[in-house]
C-alpha cells in the first residue's frame, strides 16, 4: 500500500467544516474536471474548495466507519491498493448520475 498516493479530488468548504456528500458518503473525484462536470450536472455552483484525498486518509476513516463514494477514475486507484491488511472492505457500484463505488467498512460481527 502506497499511503500518500493521491486517490482524488475532495470539495469542502473554506473552513473544511463542510464536505460534499452524498447522503452519508464523501464524494471523491478522480479530476478536478470530474468534480466540475459532476457540479454541473446537478446545477450547483462552485463554491467549495478542493483537496487531494490521500490513500492513508481515505483508509483511517473508513477504520473509523466513514463512508466514500469514488468516480471510477478515483477508484482505479484506490483499487489497484492491497488495503485487506488494514481494513475490510464492501464496494457497490450506485449512478449519481454517473458511475460511483460506494466504499465501507466491514466490520466483524459480536
């Protein structure tokens, strides 16, 4: 596992109290093209700031329960990452309107 591979693209606020999301899940973006035309497609401005998520980032929240949903070219990349040592886990793939992977946690039933 590389960790400070640059998985994607994450919008927040100036004061990074904000995240984009959908529903419960962070979007990452591949691009900032990508970020821009998704933006676009559902006719909101731009008014975030943006941030390249590294993979160790991504990981620890995933530890901590988080939830992301990556464009496809984010996920190649997180993907191409062995992270079964560090975390388990589920991927779905969900339209919004373009294709995302829904990433989270597994963790071991009680």
């Amino acid at each position: 596992m590389n960790p400070n591979l640059q998985i994607g693209v994450i919008a927040h606020n100036s004061d990074k109290t904000t995240i984009l999301c959908y529903g419960d899940a962070c979007l990452v973006f591949g691009t900032e093209a990508n970020y821009r035309k998704y933006i676009k497609a559902k006719n909101m401005e731009r008014t975030r700031v943006t941030y390249y998520a590294k993979l160790h980032e991504i990981v620890d929240v995933l530890k901590q329960g988080g939830t992301y949903q990556l464009d496809e070219e984010a996920y190649s990349r997180f993907e191409e990452n062995d992270i079964s040592a560090h975390v388990a886990v589920e991927v779905e793939e969900v339209y919004i309107p373009q294709k995302f992977y829904l990433i989270q946690a597994v963790f071991p039933k009680n």
